[in-house]
C-alpha cells in the first residue's frame, strides 16, 4: 500500500480543491442553512476560508484512514500535521501578500488556497515515505483534529472580533443571516 501512497495523495488534492471550491458557494446555494455554515464559508473572512480547505482535508483523511491509513500508527499524527500547516499557511500567505501590497486580489486568494493544498499533500507525501515516530497514539491526534471541527463550529456562530473572523467586504463576523 506504501507505493500508492502519492496517488492517494494527488486523489487527496484533487478531492479537496473540487470540494473546497463547492464549500465556497455552499451557503448562499443553500440560502444561509445552518447546516451548511458548519462546513462552508459563511462570509469572506480569512478563518472562514480556511474551512474549506480543513473539511475536505479532513474528510479525504477518513476515507484514506479506511483505505490503507488503519496499518499506519502514524497516520492521524501525520493528517493532523498536514492540515495544522495548511490551517497556518492559508492566514500566512494572505497577511503577508497584504501586507506587502496594501490590496488584495480574489485571484491570489484562490492561488493561495489550491498552492496551500498542493504544499500539505506534497509534505504529507513525503512524512508517509519516512514514517517518523510519534511519542503518543494515533488517537490523540484524532482528538485534536476532532478538537478543531469544534473549535471551527462553535467560531463560526461565536467568532471574537478580530481581523482573522472579519469579512472585509460586509464588516460582518461569523454566522450572519440578513
């Protein structure tokens, strides 16, 4: 199975940039569902967009845990690595062009998620042909990944009034029927 492993990966990028660009239009085709708000952009806020890179991240990693990640003790350490760059590299990339620039241009921000993407399945990639150890179980990274689709739920309706959760074209944060 550890031959396959790239393909999976290249699947996993593929699988994730279809369904993050569908998570984008998800709540206003659903008309502001709740339920879509869990795992879609509920506004233009940077941490609503990193939503669509964490769900269908997370769930290409349970179909790929069901597939061939059982056999690995490292799998959700390296998952859990994975998405933690991409939930970190998503905020970096878009600040630091801002930043620099003083704009910022819907192109570049969609460069950033499919780029951010192509990275973490590209490191993941290389962390499962080395298999580096992990001081505790596999299910503790679960846990802390189980920990971020509730810290991702409760933000989305909760979220603190800071730049990161501030949709820059209504002002608005989080979960905002009109």
């Amino acid at each position: 199975m550890k031959r396959s492993v790239p393909m999976w990966q290249m699947v996993g990028l593929i699988f994730t940039s279809v369904l993050g660009t569908f998570l984008h239009f998800l709540f206003d085709l659903t008309r502001g569902s709740i339920v879509a708000a869990l795992v879609s952009a509920v506004n233009e806020s940077i941490w609503e967009h990193m939503k669509l890179l964490f769900y269908p991240m997370l769930l290409f990693a349970v179909l790929e845990y069901f597939a061939w990640g059982q056999e690995l003790p490292q799998f959700w350490w390296i998952k859990l690595f994975g998405i933690g760059l991409g939930l970190l590299l998503v905020p970096v990339f878009y600040y630091s062009y801002t930043g620099i620039l003083g704009v910022q241009a819907d192109w570049f921000n969609i460069a950033i998620f499919f780029l951010t993407a192509g990275a973490v399945y590209w490191m993941e990639t290389a962390l499962f042909s080395k298999l580096p150890a992990f001081p505790l179980p596999g299910w503790v990274a679960a846990v802390m990944i189980a920990a971020l689709v509730a810290l991702f739920t409760v933000l989305t309706f909760a979220p603190p009034h800071i730049p990161l959760f501030q949709d820059p074209v209504s002002g608005t944060y989080g979960f905002n029927r009109q």
